[in-house]
C-alpha cells in the first residue's frame, strides 16, 4: 500500500511540475510575441512618424511658383502619410497599455502634425527640432517596452 501511495504522489507530482513548466512555457512565448508585436508596430509607427515629416518638409520647401499640380502633388503626399501615421499610432494604442509609450506616441504625432498644419515657414526652425526630439523619446520608451516587455 506504502509504494502504490509513494507511486501515485510522484506521479502526481510529475504531472504537476509538467503542468508548471508548460505554463511557463507558454507565459514566455506569449511575452515574446508581444515583444515582437511591439517593436513591429512600433517600428511602424517611427517610420510613418518620418515620412509624415519628410512629406511636410518637400511641401515647405516646393516653390511657391511650381505648377499648382506640383504642389497638389505634394499636398496629396502630405495627406497619404498623414492617414498613414493615424493608422501606425492607433495600432501601437491597441497594442499597448503602457503609459509612457502612450505619451510619447501622443507627443511625438501631435508634434509632428504641427508641423503640417503650420502654414508660417517661419516657425519650422522651432517645430522640426521639437518633432525630432518628440521622435526620439517615443523610440527611447518603445525601447524601454521592447526590454522590459
């Protein structure tokens, strides 16, 4: 009776540490999915983020003299990255509850939308500078995510 009691608790036992390692198992595979889920949505995001900026600075810098095509052209390329850059930031907010990377995504999209719906070239010495910097804190808390995610 002692050794079917002694076989039946180590198999239990077994079963359990099977149990517990499967679990962890899985909590790791569902941690590094997210990882990789944050950094291609974020990764997304950034790129979007720099196409919006370069998209504003080709229309700033189009002669004012250009065909109005051209700059129809460019304003088109404004509005496409613009859409684009909605997109990338509604996906990373999906993806993540983390406050300091909601911030500086919030930051980093309303700098740079600034810088397009500001008409006064005079101000792009002041609104690029603080778009880049707001492109940089939202990369350094996706980073930040990414490591500790």
């Amino acid at each position: 009776m002692d050794t079917v009691l002694a076989s039946l608790i180590a198999v239990i036992g077994t079963l359990a540490g099977g149990l517990g390692t499967l679990h962890l198992q899985q909590r790791s595979a569902l941690r590094a999915e997210h990882r990789r889920d944050l950094q291609t949505t974020g990764a997304a995001f950034l790129a979007a983020l720099t196409r919006y900026r370069a998209a504003v600075y080709a229309l700033w810098t189009t002669n004012p003299t250009s065909p109005d095509a051209h700059r129809a052209e460019r304003i088109a390329e404004v509005r496409s990255a613009r859409a684009t850059l909605t997109g990338a930031r509604d996906a990373l907010l999906l993806l993540t509850a983390d406050p300091t990377v909601r911030a500086a995504a919030h930051q980093a999209i309303n700098a740079a939308y600034h810088l397009g719906d500001d008409q006064d070239q005079r101000h792009i010495s002041t609104g690029r500078p603080a778009a880049l910097s707001a492109h940089q804190t939202a990369l350094d808390a996706l980073t930040h995510a990414i490591r500790t995610a």
